[in-house]
C-alpha cells in the first residue's frame, strides 16, 4: 500500500510540474510578445519562446536536481534578456520558479549564494543590452525585487517544513519515551511482586519445614509434642496461603465485582504473630524498643515487617544457634533495626547474599533508607537498616550500620 501511495505521489507531482512548465511558457511567450514605444525589441518572439521551452523542460528536473534546473534557467534567462526582449515578471518566470524550489529545497548559505550570482546575472546582461539611462529602474531595481520574492518565499517554505518536521520528532521522541516509561514502570512493578512473594514463600515454607521435621523427631517418643506442631503446621500453611492470596490479588483487575477485598499490608502490629510463628520452628526471639514509637507511613511500616520477617526467616534456615534478637530504635526521623542472631552466620552461601539479602536491600532503598548485612566479629549474622519515619521527611546523617 506504501508504494502505490508513493506512485501515485510520483505521478502527481509530475502531471502538476507538466502542467506548470506550460503556464511558464505561456507567460514568457506573452511576455517576450510586450513591447514599449520607443524601446526597441526584437521583432520575432520565437528565440525567446525556444530558450523559455529548453528552461521549463529543465523544471520537470527542479524537484531532484535544483542547481542544475537553476543553472539551465539562469543561462536561458540571461541569453533572453541579452537578446533585448523587456525584462518583465513573465519573461523571468521559469527563473522565478528554479529560485523558489532552490531555496526550498536546499539550505540557506546555497539559496543566498546561487540567488544573488543570478540576480547579478540578470541584471548586468539587462544593464549591459542597453547601457543608456532608459528605464533604469526597470533593467535594474526591477529585477532585483522580482527575484528577491521567489527566494524569501522558499526559504520560508523550508522554514515551515522543517518546523513540522521538527514538531513530528519531538511527539516521536515523546511517544517512544512514554513506551520506555511504560515498560519500566511494568518491570518495577514485577520485581515489587517478585519480592513480595518470595518474602511471604520463604519466610512460611521455611518455618513449615522446620515444624515439619522437628514433629518427624519427636512423633516416636513425644506423640503429644508431635501433634502439638503439627496443629502450628496447618495454621502455618493456612497463613502463607491467605498472604499468598492477598498477594497475588494485586494483579486482578481493579473494579471486577468478582474480586475479594485484600486485606491490608503486614506492618509491625503483626510482629508478634510473626515472633510467635518463629518460636513454633524452635527460634527463640526476643524484641526490644528503644525511644518512643511514632507511627510510620505505610510503605515504611511494610518495609521494616519485610526486612523483619526474611531476616528471621534465614535465621530459620540458616542460622545455627536457637536464638535471634529484634532490636527497634526510633530516633527523630529515623528508624533503626537490627536483627542478629547469636549462632554461626546466618546467610545464604550463595554469591552475594542471594535473593533474600537483595530484595531487602532494594525494599530499604525504594523508601530512602539503607541496609547492611554481614557476619558479627563476635560470631552470629546481622541485619541492620536505618529507614525514615516518612519517605518525605528530611533524611539524617547516613546512620553507621
């Protein structure tokens, strides 16, 4: 479809050039056949009407090679006027058209040097032809304006072109960045989903498994015991299935009449059912507050329980020891929590801490805070951030973790 439009573009502008280049020698015909009492002029218009036909032929050419439409022109043109014929609007016709499609098409230092060499031209062979006082102004002043009007009107020509063209970039520009916007906004949102998986599957699936094989010890000697986990394994699974739930609710389609309303984000009211749930796989977790609470905004107060939750939650997997110490320090902006354990390193072996200590990394830095993670010289792992009280509020000094 693109290229029969382009033919049929084709087409058009040579039957409109066709056409044009007959109504330019139309015009130098009438003009070569005025003539003024006493001036003398040659008496055949035929020469004229020849070198007329040799520049309008030249302009069916204009559109792709407008120097050399312009140069044909220019020679007729000159040879016209040395000829003696009156130097008129209509005999410089076809000049007027190479000039207006020069400073059209190419750029401003060729259209004011080719236009003013063939004004120049112009106006010495009509100077030259007859080198009385005679009409003068007409020989001279005459050409000049006359030539003059073709090359402003193409350079504002190009001008409005180049406007249009350079409006069409920015809306392309414009749209392509709204399409890279786009698509990063969908991949942030991903990896906040990501996160919030693997935070409510790993934290639950590891306190199940230690439940699990703790009540697979105990079922031959201590049947009671045994059962008693067992009974915390349902309700663990059945939490980790109802944050699941809440979780991957998010994706649903807003307004669907079908959707369950989701519960609201974790924060630290639900730590004590997370220090509870960890004491059920065998950790003992002590918490201490320091400073008075003061309430967080809710990206921070799911922030802090996320950070919380998968540091206990490697404790659970990892850590050697039976105990872990929460510890909560409120300052005047700030936030500061640490989380240690007091047993070997309690981090994952692979490089770079894997996707537990990196996505609670990332969580502290999307609401301005930071997080460090590393061994204890006195044996253990710890877990420290510093997040603000609000993601808006004036931020500290760095805090040393």
């Amino acid at each position: 479809m693109t290229t029969s439009l382009e033919h049929y573009t084709g087409r058009r502008h040579i039957a409109t050039d066709i056409v044009l280049a007959l109504g330019l020698l139309g015009c130098v015909t009438l003009g070569a056949s005025i003539a003024i009492p006493g001036i003398s002029q040659p008496r055949e218009d035929w020469p004229a009407v020849v070198l007329a036909a040799i520049s309008c032929l030249a302009q069916l050419k204009a559109r792709t090679y407008p120097r050399s439409a312009l140069v044909v022109a220019t020679v007729c043109t000159v040879i016209t006027v040395a000829l003696g014929y009156l130097v008129s609007p209509l005999l410089l016709a076809p000049l007027m058209i190479a000039l207006f499609r020069l400073a059209a098409i190419t750029d401003s230092k060729t259209t004011r040097v080719c236009g003013g060499l063939t004004t120049a031209a112009v106006v010495i062979a009509a100077v030259f032809d007859q080198p009385t006082d005679e009409m003068v102004l007409l020989r001279t002043v005459g050409p000049v304006l006359w030539l003059l009007l073709p090359l402003v009107g193409g350079s504002r020509d190009r001008l409005r072109h180049d406007y249009v063209d350079s409006v069409q970039a920015r809306a392309m520009y414009a749209e392509r960045t709204r399409e890279e916007e786009a698509r990063l906004r969908v991949a942030e949102e991903r990896m906040r989903i990501a996160r919030e998986l693997h935070d409510v599957v790993a934290h639950h699936m590891a306190v199940a498994n230690a439940q699990a094989g703790t009540a697979r010890h105990l079922a031959p000697t201590h049947p009671e015991q045994a059962q008693k986990l067992l009974d915390e394994l349902t309700a663990t699974t059945s939490s980790a299935l109802l944050e699941l739930r809440a979780t991957v609710g998010v994706l649903r389609q807003t307004g669907d009449p079908d959707t369950d309303p989701l519960e609201p984000a974790p924060g630290l009211d639900r730590l004590p059912e997370l220090i509870a749930t960890c004491e059920t796989a065998g950790v003992e977790v002590t918490v201490t507050t320091e400073g008075e609470p003061r309430p967080l905004s809710p990206g921070v107060d799911l922030t802090a329980y996320r950070i919380i939750q998968e540091a206990l939650t490697n404790v659970t997997k990892h850590g050697a020891g039976k105990g872990a110490c929460v510890r909560l320090t409120y300052s005047d902006s700030r936030l500061l929590i640490s989380v240690t354990n007091d047993g070997t390193a309690a981090a994952p072996s692979v490089p770079g801490g894997g996707y537990g200590l990196m996505g609670m990394r990332e969580r502290a830095h999307s609401v301005g805070g930071d997080l460090h993670a590393g061994p204890r010289p006195e044996g253990g792992f710890e877990v420290a951030t510093a997040l603000p009280l609000h993601p808006l509020a004036p931020e500290e000094d760095e805090a040393t973790l």
